[in-house]
C-alpha cells in the first residue's frame, strides 16, 4: 500500500522537513502532488495536494511560547486543511498539542492532521 510524491510542480525541490512529511504520508499509502507556488506578490497557495485536498504543511522549529499560534495562523489563510509535523520540534509535545486543538477551533479549520515526534498521526475532528 506504498504510495508516492510528485515534485514535478515545483521549480526547486522542496524544503527537506516538506519533503519528510509527505513522504510520511507516502508511508501511509496516500499520493501526494507539490503545489505550484503563485507568481503573484504575496499570494500563498497551500504545499500539497492529497486525497484530492489542498494541505498546509507546518514543522515548527521555533522556541517560543507563540511558535504555534503563530505558524497556525499562518497556515489558516493559506487553508483550512492543515498539517503539523512535531518530529523535529524542540517545544513541549503536550503542550503544542492542546495548542494546536484550540487554534483549529478558534480558526475553524476543517481538518487538522498532527504527526507526534515518535510519528504517531493525531487527526481533528476525532
């Protein structure tokens, strides 16, 4: 049940921790395509196609207590189908994870999908 990544969208390859997590969910059978990023100024698309849905990718390296209340909004205006890679986080495990369920509330995202450090996937809603 092997699926695959396509970079073919993309000019330059993606950021190495990028590629890391879709080839986590390559790892899980799903088939993910890169999304082209705008030519227009300011302009944001989403990272990556699966299951036919435009996702957000974060993998937060920050040390601040805002890190991700601050990628996360970020990652809302570019979609409300996020995912939040941990694996290489230096924060607090638990504490980002009651974070990032409050921001998907308060942003009223659609899908939040996180990969804990040891890769267990967490998805909201349950």
């Amino acid at each position: 049940m092997a699926g695959g990544v396509d970079v073919s969208n993309l000019r330059i390859p993606p950021e190495k921790h990028e590629l890391a997590t879709a080839n986590y969910f390559a790892s899980l059978g799903k088939d993910i395509s890169f999304i082209k990023p705008s030519n227009i100024k300011d302009d944001h698309r989403p990272d990556i196609l699966m299951d036919g849905i435009e996702w957000e990718v974060k993998c937060p390296q920050g040390s601040s207590k805002r890190t991700i209340e601050r990628l996360y909004r970020t990652a809302a205006k570019q979609s409300k189908f996020i995912i939040f890679d941990l694996r290489r986080s230096s924060l607090n495990e638990a504490n980002s994870i009651k974070q990032l369920e409050r921001e998907f509330i308060d942003h009223k995202s659609k899908k939040l999908l996180v990969i804990k450090k040891n890769g267990q996937l967490l998805e909201f809603p349950n």
